[in-house]
C-alpha cells in the first residue's frame, strides 16, 4: 500500500464536472454535436489534390528582394 494514496479522494474540478453532469444528463450530447458541426467534417481528396498542386513554391525569405 502506497503512503500516498488517500482513499475516496476527488479534487474539486472532479466533484465540479460529475456534479454538472448530473445536473445535465445530455451535456455529453451536446458537446458532440457542437464538435461535429465545427470539426468533424468530410475531406474532399480530389480539391485538395487540386489546391496542392496549384501552390506556388514560396522563396526562403519573403521579403527579400530579387536582384
């Protein structure tokens, strides 16, 4: 047994976050859907493909000046 374990120990942010959930069953829902609508999105290969190839390589130094 490890002199530092505290048995039945929950910081506050823990209690905080199980308290909220219960309080708001759905709360796990709805940040999956707000995920969803910000990042989960479908990647277009071929236009990306595309913006790839019309890159234009860029010069070590931006602003220097071409002699």
């Amino acid at each position: 047994m490890s002199i530092f374990r505290r048995p039945h120990y929950q910081s506050e942010v823990t209690q905080f976050i199980e308290q909220l959930k219960a309080e708001k069953p759905d709360l796990e829902a709805q940040q999956r859907a707000g995920r969803a609508l910000l990042w989960d999105k479908s990647v277009d290969r071929s236009a990306w493909e595309e913006y790839r190839e019309a890159e234009v390589p860029q010069q070590p130094y931006v602003y220097q000046t071409h002699a």
